[in-house]
C-alpha cells in the first residue's frame, strides 16, 4: 500500500532540510543536489518550488540553532543570509533538474514498456498467411471467409 501523499511531502521536505543545511555550505553542489532529491520526489516541478522553500527556511533555521545562534554582528548576518538566497536560488535550479531527468527516466520506462506491449501483441497476431474459414451453420462445412453462400449446399454465411 502506497503511503498518502503528504506524509510523503513532509518526509521529502524535512530529509532535505537536514540536507541543505549541512550541504548548503557546499558551494554550488549542495544546495543543486538538495534540489534534485526534491524534485525525484515530487510529482511536479510546481510543487518542488514550494517545498524548496519550506526547504531553504528550515535548512536556515537549522543552521542559525546550530552554528550561528550567538552572532549578532549585522555584516556576517548579512553575508550568511546573501549566500542563503544565493543557494535557494541554486536549490530551485536542482529541483527544476530533479523533476526533469525524473520525469524522463519515467517517460523511457513507459516507452520501453509500450514498445514490449506492441512486440508481445505483434508477436501473438494470427499469421497473414493461415487460411480461415467460415463454418456453414446448415451444413458445418468450412468455406473461405470471402464467399457468401455455402460451397457445399448454398446456405448463407
């Protein structure tokens, strides 16, 4: 049984608010890479935006409870929060990627089985070349599929 959609939402969004706050201090990869796990998980990129922001503000609020409670120097304050939108910016990117590539891995997956269904229903289809008939329901003699009355004692097919 499939878990509701948004447990699955809410898993996806802290998972990858532990995430951004240690990866975000990655330059350029980390905040991409977070974006890219929200944007597996997710069924649109629409609603990967909305949970890469819920994502950028706990991963932000996790990091100033962590490392950053005590600074009260405005310019650092500054500086961390210049690089925090900087990395939001980039996390929206990843996700826009993730939702990408995961939805053509999705869209080779059904072609692949498309493709097997036509093979498998090609390969079952009668031979052109097998005869058919017709069963006469006066007589029970076969006729060709073409003919119209019976070749045995003219009853109609």
């Amino acid at each position: 049984m499939s878990e509701p959609s948004y447990l699955k939402k809410t898993q996806t969004t802290l998972i990858a608010s532990i995430m951004y706050s240690f990866l975000s201090a990655l330059p350029i990869i980390g905040p991409i890479y977070t974006g890219a796990y929200i944007g597996k998980n997710v069924k649109n990129p629409k609603e990967g935006y909305v949970i890469g922001l819920f994502t950028a503000a706990a991963g932000l609020s996790i990091q100033y409870v962590l490392l950053f409670n005590g600074l009260t120097n405005s310019i650092w304050l500054f500086i961390i929060a210049a690089w925090h939108l900087f990395s939001a910016v980039l996390l929206m990117v990843g996700v826009a990627a993730g939702s990408l590539f995961h939805g053509v891995k999705n869209g080779v997956k059904h072609f692949r089985h498309t493709r097997e269904e036509y093979r498998e229903a090609e390969t079952n289809q009668p031979d052109s070349k097998t005869p058919t008939y017709l069963v006469c329901p006066v007589c029970g003699e076969p006729n060709k599929t073409n003919q119209i009355k019976c070749s045995s004692c003219g009853g109609i097919l």
